[in-house]
C-alpha cells in the first residue's frame, strides 16, 4: 500500500462528501424554511454514517447545525 496514494484518495473522496453534503443541506434548509416547516433559527441534529463494508468500518457521526 502506498501511504501517499491512499491519503490523496481520502482527501478526493471526503472533497466531494464535503461539498455534495454542503449542497444537499443548503437545499433543503432552503425548502424547509419556503415551506414554513422550518422559521430559520433552529438548531438541527444531524447524523452521518460513513461505511466501508469491505474493512468492516460502521461509523455513525453526531453534530448540529445551528440556522443563527
């Protein structure tokens, strides 16, 4: 294995979670709050779960985003 190709792999990979995630979210916040079903200063929990079946990785990951 080479430590310098994997970490390239990694960062290419968490780029395109980071931004594709960044959109998703913007997107619905953005519905949610036309819809009325959101006022816009909630705080919202979230959870992402990152899997990797091959090396048996399950990971879930907590945190909120704060709409103020």
């Amino acid at each position: 294995m080479d430590e310098d190709v994997l970490n390239i792999q990694i960062r290419k990979f968490l780029k395109n979670v980071g931004i594709t995630s960044q959109r998703e979210i913007e997107l619905a916040v953005r519905a949610a709050i036309n819809s009325g079903k959101l006022t816009g200063n909630e705080t919202l929990k979230t959870t992402v779960k990152l899997s990797i079946t091959e090396i048996g990785l399950d990971k879930q990951i907590d945190g909120e985003i704060a709409l103020e």
